[in-house]
C-alpha cells in the first residue's frame, strides 16, 4: 500500500517490491477487505488515495518504519542498518556538501536506500513521509522536534565588475546607493530586507533598490556573479568564489546574524536507528562549515 501511494501507480510499483503486478493489486484489495473501506482511487491514468487512505498513509509510515526498525535489532542484515530513509535539505546543500559525501555514507551503510529531496522551502514532514529535514533560519513555531546543529556565517560581497561599477560600500549608510539582489522565501514569496548587526550590537535593516529577484540560492549566487548587485549568503556557499576573486567581501564588520540549522523531526517518540545514524553522519559533515551550535536548552 505504501509503494502505491508513493507512485501513484501499480506499474511502478512491483518492480520496486520484486513482485508480480497482480500481486501486488491482491494485497491492497485484501487489505481494504479487512479494514473495511476504500483506500485508493483507481484510473487509467494514476491511483490516488480517499480521505481513509490519507489517515492510513500517515499512520504506516511510521508503523513500517518501526516494524523495519525492530527487524534490524534482533536480526541485523549483513551490511548493517537498511531500509528506506526519505530527507529533504536545501537545494544547494544537497549539491554542494551531501551529495558528493555520499559515497562514504554508503560506504558505512550499504544497506539503506535513501531518497534525497532537495527544496527551499518548507515541506510539511508528516504529509510527506519525510524521516528528517534540514532547515536553515529561524524555525517556526511547530511540534516539530529540533535539533541545533550551529549556525552558518553570513556575509556580504558582490562582484568586482559591480563595485568597478558602482564603488565598494564601506558603512551601511552608504547602501541606499547601491543595489542588490534580492532573495525572495520560496515558502512566503516575501523578499528579505538587507540586515546587519551594528558595533553596538544593535541588528538594522533596510529594503534595499534591487532590479532582480530570486527564490532560488543557485540563481541567487549567479545574478551576484553576474554584476546585479549586493547579496548576503552563508560563507561556506561562496568561499570558492571568494577565493578565485569572483566575489568580494564587503563590509565585514556590518554582516547579518549568523542563520541557525537545525535538523527537525515529525513528533515522534522514537527515531529509527537508521535516521539516527544519518543524522549523525550529517551533523559531522556539516561541522566544518558551522559555527557551534548555541546552548541547548533544559
């Protein structure tokens, strides 16, 4: 029923299960039998679930995940913790820090499949069947539950074409002159005002003259790169290109608030022992591009 419901199709799905299609069609009609109702719409085209499918869906997810869970507890495979993980980070953390370390995450668990997504915005972990998700900024009130892993460095910079163009802004008072390029949250379409903590420590902020906006950190970095103005970003996002001179840092005593990271979890008593050993392995990788995580809470 899971398979079905993550497809939205019974072809897909036996070649995932390594069962017969008919097979699989019986199992879900006998379990609609035994529980007494409808849990998918079936077409032509695509099978979807009822509303008695949806409380369902919600449900097993976690009761499979823990049946898989206690599995591995009494009979280990032979290549460790397996099963599926599903995660979700931001787009440009997937591509640049997690992807390429993967190998060795594997390497270390051969036996878990896992199913990276990769948004910017912030996905409802229940309705998604999400094991774990990486959310970078503040966190919204939610039942949730957040581990803090540090913070990321921001800092300002634009290219040299731009400040050729335009001059190097040295204080925040002479920012009404420039422009930047604005980046707009994909989950509330706002753009973020330009922000920065004073020597008296006092944070500021100010809307900024911008001809291009986006919502997308790779098109963020590029319209930078381009010479379209001003941005702030996490360091570890452009340190290669402040190193080869592509991007310069600007004003470095006038940065925003560092952005805290937290790795979040569905409201759950327990966490499946491959989700841990994922969040672990995360948490080590992202270490060198974090600041230290602030004090936790009682």
């Amino acid at each position: 029923f899971l398979r079905v419901a993550e497809t939205g199709s019974f072809t897909r799905t036996p070649d995932g299960l390594q069962l017969p299609r008919g097979t699989v069609s019986a199992a879900v009609q006998q379990l609609e039998s035994k529980l007494g109702t409808r849990l998918l719409h079936r077409t032509t085209r695509r099978v979807g679930l009822t509303p008695d499918g949806e409380v369902l869906l919600e449900r097993a997810r976690a009761l499979v995940a823990d049946m898989e869970d206690l599995e591995q507890h009494f009979l280990p495979a032979p290549g460790g913790l397996g099963g599926r993980l599903k995660i979700d980070v931001p787009s440009r953390i997937a591509r640049r820090l997690i992807a390429p370390a993967l190998p060795g995450f594997f390497a270390r668990h051969p036996g878990i499949e896992l199913e990276l997504g990769s948004s910017d915005r912030a996905i409802d972990l229940v309705q998604e069947g999400v094991d774990c998700a990486l959310r970078v900024g503040p966190l919204a009130s939610s039942s949730l539950v957040a581990r803090p892993l540090g913070r990321f460095t921001l800092v300002n910079c634009a290219s040299p074409a731009y400040l050729s163009m335009h001059g190097t802004p040295g204080t925040p008072a002479e920012l009404p002159q420039h422009l930047a390029v604005n980046y707009a949250s994909p989950t509330s379409g706002r753009a973020s005002m330009w922000e920065w903590r004073g020597r008296d420590g006092q944070v500021s902020a100010l809307r900024m003259r911008s001809q291009v906006t986006a919502n997308n950190a790779e098109t963020y970095i590029a319209c930078a790169l381009a010479g379209l103005g001003l941005i702030q970003i996490p360091l570890f996002d452009v340190q290669g290109h402040l190193d080869a001179g592509e991007l310069v840092d600007v004003m470095p005593d006038a940065r925003a608030e560092p952005l805290p990271v937290h790795l979040v979890y569905a409201h759950r008593r327990n966490l499946s022992r491959r989700t841990q050993a994922f969040a672990a392995w995360l948490e080590d990788l992202l270490a060198p591009a974090l600041d230290a995580p602030p004090a936790r809470r009682p």
